[in-house]
C-alpha cells in the first residue's frame, strides 16, 4: 500500500533529518517543504497494521519530531 506522512519538527534541521528518512527501504521519496509541515515522505508498505508501526515505532518515535499526519493512497 501507499501512503505519504505529513512531518512537523521541533526543531530547524529539516535536512539532517530527511537524510535519515531517505536511508529507510519503507521511504520510496521525501522532500522538505515550506510551511505548516517540514517534510513530507512517500511510503510503500505491505497494509495498514505495518504502516501503523513504522509511523509510530520509526517516525513518531523520534526526539525531533513534533506531529505527523498519515495520508493513505485509496486508488490512481
């Protein structure tokens, strides 16, 4: 499945950490943005149990980040 999660950070280093994004296998694309969110990464992932983890056990979990937002592709 697809999906593309909205990320708001704590702090200014919006590179450093999309750089660390970039090297997960589950991140397909991600940028910076500017804005009300600082990121915005591409996922594909098996179903919506493993993209509940990978948001809250590799995104969500991180000093850095202030808020998320989970936007799952429905169709093309």
């Amino acid at each position: 499945m697809k999906a593309f999660i909205l990320v708001s950070l704590n702090e200014g280093n919006e590179q450093t950490v999309l750089d660390e994004l970039k090297a997960m296998p589950e991140i397909v694309n991600a940028y910076v943005l500017f804005g009300e969110w600082d990121i915005l990464t591409e996922v594909e992932l098996s179903g919506v149990e493993e993209l509940g983890s990978f948001v809250m056990e590799k995104i969500r979990s991180r000093e850095d980040v202030k808020l998320t937002s989970t936007l799952v592709v429905a169709g093309k």
